[in-house]
C-alpha cells in the first residue's frame, strides 16, 4: 500500500469514527472529536523539521499542516484546537 493510499484510507476512518462517535454518543462528541485532533496535532509538531542543530526549523511541515487540514475536516473540528480533552 502507498503512503498516499495509507492516508486516504485514514481519512475515510476519522469520517466513519466521526460520524459513529455523533450517532451513539452525541453528548462526548465534540469534545472526542476534538481529543482527535489534538492527537495528531500534538504528532505532527512532535519534532521540529529543517534548522539546524534544533534553531530555526519548523514544528510542522507543509505536507502536515495539509494533512491536519484534511483531519479536522475528516472530523468535522477546527484544525487550530489547543487543549481538547476527551469527553469534555
């Protein structure tokens, strides 16, 4: 399987997860959603990318930031969530 392939196949999980996590429990649904994506945010800024010797690099690259577009819109959340906790 291609990483593209990998990706996509990814996406269309988070919309299935999404739109489940709204039909059996919509009270923890947003807030879960959102837990979500601050998993993969917190992921993609994991480490810093270019610079050198850890100055000036970059928390995500562009190729990360599109993916964690694409999540928030897999999901239905905001990309720029901070500090989501599960079921909040």
């Amino acid at each position: 399987m291609q990483i593209g392939e990998l990706k996509g196949k990814a996406i269309e999980e988070l919309r299935a997860v999404s739109a489940l996590v709204e039909t059996k429990a919509p009270d923890d649904a947003t807030g879960f959603k959102a837990w979500l994506n601050e998993v993969a945010r917190k992921a993609a800024e994991a480490g810093n990318e270019g610079g050198f010797l850890g100055f000036g690099g970059v928390t995500a690259s562009d190729a990360e930031r599109a993916t964690l577009t694409e999540i928030a819109a897999a999901l239905g959340t905001s990309e720029t969530t901070q500090t989501a906790t599960p079921f909040s």
